[in-house]
C-alpha cells in the first residue's frame, strides 16, 4: 500500500517556510527601523551564517545516529519554545538588548531549521514509496521553497504595520505547532531497496573519514566543485547586478526588485518543469548540462555589458531575463544532482554527508561577495563577468566528458 507523503510534506514546508520567512523578514526590518543602524542589522544575519556553517557536521552526525522522526519533532518543540523565551523576554524587557535577543532567537531557529532540513534530506528514501519517486520528491522540495521564497518578504511587508513585533512571534508559535503535527504524520519506513556499497560501512565514522570516504567517490566530489562553482558565480550576479543598478539606474528602484523577484520565479519554474518531466536517468548529465548554461549565460551577460549602453532599458531587461534564467537553470541542476547523491550514498551516511558537502559549498558564498566586491571595484565589468563564466566552462567540458563513463 503507497503511502501518501506528499500531503504531510507539501503541510510541514508550506509552513515552516512562509512562517519562518515572515518572522525573519520582520525581525531584520524591525531592528533596522529601531536602530536605524545597517551594522546593527547586518549583526543580527551574520551570526546565523557562520553558526550555520559550524554546526552543520555535528548535526549530521546526530541526524545519522538517531530517530529522524524524533530529532524533528524534538528540534520543532526547541523551535517553539525559543519563541516562547523570546516574547517573555520582550514582555519584561522591551526593546533594550533587542539586537542580542534577535541573534539568539535567530541562532536557536537556524540550528533547529537544520535539523529538520537534514533529516528530511537524508531521509528522503525512507519518506517515499520507491526509489523512482526520489526526483519529484526533490522537486516539490524546490518548488514549495521557491514559492515561499518569493512569497515571504511580500507578505512580511505587507503585515509589518498591521500588528506588533509580539503578535507576530505568537503568530509563529502557532505555525510551529501546526507543524510538529505534519512532522509526527509523516512516516519514515524503509520500503525502498537503498543501493549499499558492497563494503559494510561503519555508523560512527569521524569526519576524517568522511572526508575519506568522499575523496573515494570522485563523482561526488566533482559535483560538490561544480556546486561550488555555482556558488560563486551567483556571487557574480549578486554583487554585480546591484552595483550596476545603482550606478545608472539610481532613479530605478524598481529593475532591481524585478531582478531579486524574477531569480526564485525561475527556480520554481524549472521545480515545476521537472515535475511535469519525471526525468529519472541520466542525472549526472542534466545538472552538469545545466551548469555549463549558467556559465555561459554569464559570459553572454559579459558580452552584453561590453557591447550594450548600461543605462539602457534594453540592458535592464537582458539583466532581468537573464537573472529568470540563472534562476531556472540553478534549480534544474540542483534537483538532479540531490537525487542522484541520495542514490549512491549509503543511508546511514547520508545526515554527515550531506551537511559536510552543504558546508563545502555553502562556504563559496561569503568569499564570493569578498571576491567579486573587490573585484568590481577595481576592474572592468564585462571582463569580470566573461572570464568568470569561461572558467567554469572549462570545467564543464571536462564535467561533460567525465559524465559520459559515469554509470547511473
């Protein structure tokens, strides 16, 4: 008998996602209109970055060890009880320590977030019914981000004047108690046939042998590299988009927020897309595909700014197109490659591996605005993006030819 996942999925990420969106859209405006301070609300986003990175690992590696259906329902309940300390604290204390009482309610929601997100990740073969069902799992993933992505700041914007800072928080807690309901629901049980190593792999690998372990599998490897890529080139677009619109679209506000909507509209796009396709093989080939059209768009964007007036509507929309398809092509490759890692690596593995490699790739973003922001300021645009672009491509044709002797 098939059970229906996707009721309880399409529940659990429709609200923690729209939820937690508006939440963090609130919080960073309310302190940036307290403080009228951009450090102070940069000092409330950063710190949950690194935690991020740092805790990632050892998340995995209780994710691995333990009851998935357990740590959820125990990381929602942590959830709800920060907010629950949080609009205490305002109750007795206001506004002051506001800054240090949004990093720590946003420090406890970013490691419980993770928790959920790595157990729904690594549990992804024994959510479903087969192994076949593992690319539209992946891509309703996508899709409900997406939406929610785009969906979050609009809402947040739109409430932000209706009701005070502690019915917001309250509001929240309720959404996270709907959800501990959707998390009990869904049913992890292995009915799928996981394709193991011939090897008998160890449960309690420290993360010297998971590096091991991934040095071993080549393929996973490159396509970490090729995730990291990505990464960076995003960090060309993120960076590079907005100084050229501030540069000679200062009057324009507006192409920007087209460029910051149209991104996630392509992303849900290519979800939806993939959906409809139901592509199960070859997905080596359709991310590495994927990723040599992001590279080449960015050449072409190159290529635009060099021969194009910049302060042209034509410009604007070739920069709102093309972000469309970054958008787009971001997520047709991303799908793919999670189910094609969901596949090869061993079940029980999977918690470690998969927050490893996040941290891995997640690392790329930080030093792309590094990079690319000194890189803008001293150099040419159109060279930037150009050999930007072709460097990942050189890459790609390697990736393409490497995936031709991969066996799926």
């Amino acid at each position: 008998m098939k059970r229906n996942w996707k009721k309880n999925l399409i529940g659990l990420l429709i609200l923690s996602q729209l939820g937690s969106g508006v939440l963090s859209f609130i919080l960073s405006w309310y302190v940036l209109e307290v403080t009228n301070s951009a450090l102070s609300f940069s000092s409330v986003v950063i710190p949950t970055s690194i935690v991020g990175l740092v805790v990632a690992y050892p998340i995995g590696k209780v994710v691995d060890k333990y009851s998935k259906n357990r740590l959820m329902v125990l990381a929602q309940l942590m959830s709800i009880l920060s907010l629950v300390i949080f609009g205490l604290f305002r109750y007795t204390y206001g506004d002051a320590y506001l800054s240090v009482s949004i990093i720590t309610l946003n420090v406890c929601l970013s490691i419980c977030d993770e928790f959920i997100s790595t157990s729904l990740l690594a549990a992804a073969q024994q959510i479903v019914n087969s192994e076949d069902e593992l690319g539209s799992y992946n891509s309703l993933s996508q899709t409900i981000r997406s939406i929610c992505s785009m969906t979050a700041p609009l809402l947040g914007a739109a409430l932000y004047h209706l009701f005070s800072l502690t019915t917001f928080v309250i509001i929240e807690i309720v959404i996270e108690s709907i959800c501990v309901f959707y998390i009990y629901n869904i049913k992890l049980v292995n009915e799928v046939e996981v394709q193991e190593e011939t090897e008998t792999v160890k449960s309690d690998l420290s993360i010297g042998d998971m590096v091991n372990y991934l040095l071993s599998r080549k393929i996973i490897v490159h396509l970490s590299i090729c995730m990291l890529f990505l990464n960076l080139l995003m960090g060309s677009l993120n960076v590079g988009y907005p100084f050229i619109v501030s540069e000679n679209f200062k009057d324009k506000p507006y192409i920007f927020g087209f460029i910051s909507f149209v991104i996630p509209l392509g992303m849900l796009s290519a979800s939806i897309l993939y959906q409809i396709l139901r592509l199960k093989s070859r997905l080596v080939k359709q991310a590495v595909y994927s990723w040599s059209g992001f590279a080449a768009v960015i050449v072409l964007i190159g290529v635009s700014t060099y021969y194009l007036d910049l302060k042209s509507y034509l410009f604007a929309f070739i920069m709102i197109l093309s972000s469309f398809i970054i958008g787009f092509l971001a997520s047709f490759s991303q799908i793919p490659t999670m189910t094609f890692m969901q596949k090869v690596v061993p079940a029980k593995l999977q918690g470690r591996i998969f927050s490893l490699l996040d941290s891995f790739v997640k690392a790329a973003v930080p030093v792309s605005y590094l990079l690319y922001g000194l890189l803008f300021d001293k150099f040419n645009l159109s060279l930037i993006f150009m050999l930007s672009g072709i460097l990942v491509l050189l890459y790609m044709l390697f990736m393409i030819i490497y995936a031709n002797k991969v066996k799926e």
